[in-house]
C-alpha cells in the first residue's frame, strides 16, 4: 500500500498522543469557566417524567412499507385463502419439496403473481414479493430466488436476445424449472478457481461439457435433485489452437446445459445427479449434485453478452482480459446479494415480532403484593430486544436504499454504480446476516421455555436463515471486498481521483482524522449533544477513518517481510472490523435521512428515538475503541451508557406500535405466542386442550 508523504508515520502519531494527553491534563487542571454543553445532563431519573410518544401506526406503516405493499398483501392474502398450501410444524424433506413445488405453482400459476417480468425491469417489486414468499415459507422464498432470480436472472443478464426470446416465457409460467450451477464441491467462493469445462468442438459447432475430476462435481445446486431441467452451468470456456498449447482457456463462462427430459422427465446422458440430502434448514429446496460426461450443447447454448465464439471458433468480445470479463459477469448477478440482504431483514422482522409480542404479553414476577409485571419492563429484557429492534428498522432502510441503488445501475449500467453496487451490496448482505443470525437466537431466549416450542418458529427461522450467511459469498470473504475497495478508494483520495458515490464521506472524515479529535468536544455530555445525528455520523465515521489510516500502514509494513498476500492475512481481522465500522457508517447515514425525510410528524419522532438509540448503542458497544483514542472522555462514555438505557426504555414504551409498523398478519407469523389476541388460547389449542 502506497504511503503518502502527507501522511502522519508512526513516529508521528505517537507525538500527537502526547500532545493530546497534555492538552487533557491542563484541561483538568484549569477547567473553562462554561462547559459547552448542549443539553440537560442524563439522569436516569427522566425516565420518570419523559413524555411516552404516541405513534400512528398506519402512517409509520405505509412510510415503512412503501409503493409494493399490494403485491405483498396479495401473497399473503392467497396462501391465507389455501390452508392446504401453508407449511405444517412437522414434515418429511419428500413432503416439504413437493408442498414447495405447488406452493410456487400456486403463486404464479392462481394467484397470478410473476415475479420473473420484474427481475430486470422493476427489481424493487420483485424483491417486495420475495421478502413476501420467504415470510409465507423461507424454502419457498429460496426456491422462488433460484428459479428466477439466479437461474432466470442468469439467461437474461448474461445472455442476449436469442436466449431471452427461447426461455423467458417457459421460465416465467414455471414450464422450464432450472438451476443455477456455480458452486463445486471444492471451489465455492474462489469462481475463478472452477474446474468445470467447456471445450468447443469446431467439428459439430458444439460445447462438450465435462467434470474433469471429482472435486469438479457441482455441489448445493438448488432445484436439481428433483425438480429442475435445465441448469446454467459455470465452466471454463475452451479453445482449440494450433500452437505448442493445442488448447486456449478464456475462463469462466456460463452455458445453458439441459439436464432432464421436457416430457418423461428423464435424466438426460451423460449426466449424473445425487441428492444432497438433509439439511440443517430449508428443505424445501430440492438441493442437488451434478457430474457431466461429454455432454453436447449447441454452441448458441452460450450465455454471450460478454464474450462469444464464432462458428470457426474464434473468440471475441468487448471486454479485453479474462478478469474484466469475470467482473462483469459477476456484476449481473449481484442481485442475489441484494435480495438475500433484504430478506434478512424480513426474516428479523418475523422474530423480533414474535419476540417482542410475547415479552409484552408474559408476566412474571413484580413487587411484593402487587400483580406481576411485564418481563419486557426488565431492563435485561430490554437491553436484548430494543436495540435489536432498532437495528431491524435500520437495516431496513438501508437496504431499501441499496434497493434502489442496483435498480438504477440496471437501468444506467453506469460503471461507477455498478461497483457502488458490488461493494454495498457485500457489505450489507454480510453484516445483516450475520446480525439476524445473531439475533433469531437471542429471541428464543427471550421467550424462554415456549421460545424452544417449534410452533412457535424460532426453530426453523433460525435453521432456515443459517445459510444466508453462506449464499451468494461467504460473509467473511465479503467482507474483505468491502475492506479491499476501501484501500482502493484510500489510495485514490491521496492520489486526486474520484471517490466513489458511498465512499464520499472518506474525504471530510479522513481530513477530520489526521486532525485528531477535539480534547473538549471529547467531554461534552448533553443530551442534546449525544442525540446530534452529526455527533453520532461523525462517531461512525471517525471510526472507520482511524482503523483504514492504521491497516493502511500496519500491511504497507507487513508487505515488506511478508509479501501482499501474507501481510493482508496477517491483518485480516482488522480489515474484517473496518468492513463493519464502514458499513455501520452507511447503514446510519441512511437511518439518519430516512427520519428527516419522514413527513408524519408522530412516526418521525418515534424513528429519531429509534435512530438515536441504534447510533449509541453502537457506540456504546465499542466504547473501548473510542476512549484508546481519547474521542471520548470517560464522563461522557459514562453519559453514553445512561443514555443508551434512558433510550431502551423510552423504545420499549412504542415497541408494540413499532412491531405492528412491520404490518405483519397473524397468519404470517403464525407462532400462538405473537397472536394480537388470545395468544394463550390458541397456544393451549395447539397442543390439545
């Protein structure tokens, strides 16, 4: 990593702790006559006095919910109107696939629902009825994403008209079931490193398809152990020449590769197929393993809007190297990112629902001679679930935002965007699946003993989402793209180039860093101060800042001794900790215009509490960071703490009206313990009385 001369050295840093620890001791020493605060001191006391919000649910809802809440409704509506369809607590993995294979001919085939004519053209309506799905049955909900979003979404990104003309209506109404074959059994993240192959015969203007060897063997293929008949297979596209070589290899391209019979439903020669079997979670979903044995596919069988061959074999394309080709083929298919971010949310939507419902509703203990209380009125159970339930409408908005992002980059194709895209989209898939798989844990143990009834879903919510930590990239690999494009944007700010749009902020906060904090605004401990969204923005990213300026040097060190592959896994996990402060910077930066855009004044007022809480929380959480470096004196990390359970307390007072915000039907969430009424009857009834 190149260094700037600009820069401050180590050497340097260190003389600027001391200046700052002795600008500190004289501010001890000689106090200013007024302390700049900007509000009341916090007193746990005010808890007392502080005015309970009233929200209006429905405003907050339709603001929350936005323009696709019809064709959320609609699937909710359908599946509530076909008790037959509706997934029961217990049910064989046989079962469970075919119920999912008539629940999703149901939806398009009854209720008239298409979400493959929204992929392309209106992906925020498509993932609204994903993010539906998945609520309804998450095997479903992923079921839905293979069929069009990856296998669908696969012919139309990365083929060109022929291919869109041939498969699009077969795909939509479900005649043409298919697979998105990627990942092999021993290369998953690493596409590059596929073994798959793809030679191209000039003779009979063929592809011939094989698995070199057993590790080639496609794994986890979703929809092949049963149902799918076709498959978009990822091999390494192969040249015959007439040098020393005899054979050219122009890297990973995707085929359309039939794999069963359209009529007997036959498995078709040269391809093998095993099921993968039982799973943790989703099954549902009819995983399979693939092996190809010189399997033929015409030549038109290439997916080819980034590289093409002729009938004589020769390759042309746009894109001048193997890399830049892969990139863009990985760029068209970072909507499964997308979407998988977004149904996280919904999922968390789901538990922290239940979990907040039944905490109001339990009572247990109180004190001596008066009727038991709340357990949602202790402050434990508060300190699980609020800021929990804080982060659900955070990552909300962020990822509605991220929505919105990829569905301009596939209308522009801006290049920028795209990368924008890739990176957000990384990081947000990565840091709220972690936090939701976190969280449906958390939630069972709120609920105690029913918690663990599997009736009550956290169970199967739990095992269902597990993999969403794995799909589409595993979330520790996505987040070093997310540190790695943050180096490049470091580099690029000290070198005059252009930042990209969600990198913008890096210019100010990295000036604002090599300035070093403030020693007085470091004690200020106002109410008013603390719940400043430019205090907390400026938290966030000074954060962010400090740990990209400190891995910068730490592997421009490392790489010396080491090597650039050596030094970045010597400070992997710092890198890993800078990809979560950034992307906790953009998730409050996006919280944050979310409540000032808010029109109803009652739902701003109870997102700013809610935004406020979500910021010093994780403030709070990294508390240590912040006082090694002197950006918070130990008063005021003092008054953060007071102020996070002031907070919690005021959430848990509206946490009623904010689960109903999520506008979740009873027969959505289906545990006995979330019913709005008579959740004890229908708990009892369950089990037999």
């Amino acid at each position: 990593m190149e260094q700037n001369s600009s820069n401050p050295t180590a050497e340097d840093e260190t003389k600027m702790v001391v200046i700052r620890r002795m600008e500190r001791l004289s501010l001890h020493l000689n106090p200013p006559v007024e302390r700049p605060l900007s509000g009341r001191q916090v007193e746990m006391a005010g808890c007392a006095k502080a005015a309970r919000l009233e929200v209006d649910r429905e405003q907050l809802s339709l603001y929350m919910r936005g323009k696709h809440r019809e064709e959320q409704e609609k699937v909710y509506e359908y599946f509530n109107a076909r008790p037959e369809l509706q997934t029961p607590v217990e049910i064989l993995k046989a079962d469970h696939r075919e119920l999912c294979w008539r629940q999703m001919l149901g939806l398009v085939r009854e209720a008239g629902i298409r979400p493959f004519r929204y992929v392309s053209e209106d992906p925020a309506r498509y993932f609204a009825i994903a993010e539906a799905v998945g609520s309804v049955d998450m095997s479903l909900g992923i079921k839905m994403g293979v069929q069009y979003s990856l296998w669908g979404g696969s012919v139309i990104n990365l083929g060109t008209k022929k291919h869109r003309d041939k498969y699009f209506d077969g795909i939509d109404n479900l005649e043409y079931p298919g697979c998105f074959a990627m990942t092999e059994l021993h290369h998953g993240s690493n596409v590059q490193g596929l073994q798959t192959l793809a030679t191209f015969d000039p003779v009979t203007d063929e592809f011939i398809i094989n698995t070199p060897n057993d590790g080639a063997i496609k794994w986890w293929i979703g929809n092949a152990a049963v149902h799918g008949k076709f498959a978009t297979v990822f091999a390494r596209l192969m040249l015959p020449t007439h040098d020393a070589k005899g054979i050219s290899d122009m890297g990973v391209h995707a085929f359309i590769v039939p794999i069963r019979d359209l009529k007997t439903h036959q498995t078709l020669p040269g391809i093998e197929i095993h099921d993968c079997g039982h799973k943790v979670g989703l099954n549902g979903v009819d995983n399979g393993a693939l092996r190809f044995s010189n399997v033929r596919i015409p030549r038109d069988n290439l997916l080819n809007r980034f590289g093409d061959v002729s009938r004589d074999g020769k390759y042309t394309s746009g894109l001048p190297t193997i890399n830049k080709r892969f990139a863009a083929t990985l760029g068209e298919l970072v909507g499964g990112r997308v979407g998988l971010a977004y149904s996280s949310v919904g999922v968390l939507k789901i538990a922290g629902t239940i979990a907040i419902r039944y905490s109001l509703l339990r009572q247990q203990f109180g004190p001596p001679k008066q009727p038991e209380v709340s357990i949602l009125d202790y402050q434990s159970q508060q300190h699980k679930l609020m800021p929990m339930l804080a982060s659900t409408y955070a990552f909300d908005f962020a990822t509605l935002h991220l929505v919105e992002k990829y569905s301009e980059m596939k209308k522009t194709h801006d290049e920028q965007l795209v990368g924008d895209v890739h990176a957000l989209s990384a990081g947000l898939k990565s840091y709220v699946t972690s936090y939701t798989a976190k969280s449906l844990s958390v939630c069972r143990e709120a609920c105690g003993g029913h918690g663990y009834a599997a009736v009550n879903r956290f169970g199967s919510l739990r095992n269902d989402h597990d993999i969403f930590q794995t799909f589409e990239g595993d979330n520790t690999v996505l987040l070093q793209q997310v540190a790695a494009d943050l180096l490049k944007q470091y580099k690029e700010k000290f070198e005059g180039g252009t930042l990209a749009v969600t990198w913008n902020y890096l210019r100010e906060s990295m000036n604002a860093y090599l300035s070093q904090p403030n020693p007085v605004t470091a004690r200020w401990e106002g109410e008013d101060h603390l719940r400043d969204p430019k205090f907390q923005l400026d938290a966030f990213r000074y954060r962010t800042s400090r740990l990209l300026q400190s891995v910068a040097i730490r592997l421009r060190k490392h790489s010396r001794t080491l090597g650039s592959f050596g030094a970045w896994n010597r400070c992997l996990n710092h890198l890993l900790t800078l990809a979560e402060s950034h992307i906790e910077s953009v998730i409050l930066a996006k919280f944050i215009d979310a409540v000032n855009n808010c029109p109803d004044p009652s739902s701003r007022a109870a997102l700013k509490l809610v935004c406020d809480l979500y910021a010093l929380d994780r403030i709070w959480n990294d508390i240590g960071t912040y006082r090694n470096v002197d950006y918070v004196a130990p008063n005021k990390a003092k008054a953060i703490h007071k102020l996070t359970e002031y907070l919690c307390f005021q959430v848990r007072n509206i946490a009623g009206e904010l689960v109903n915000a999520f506008d979740l039907p009873d027969h959505v969430t289906r545990a006995p313990i979330a019913k709005q009424s008579e959740a004890y009857a229908h708990y009892t009834q369950y089990v037999g009385f």
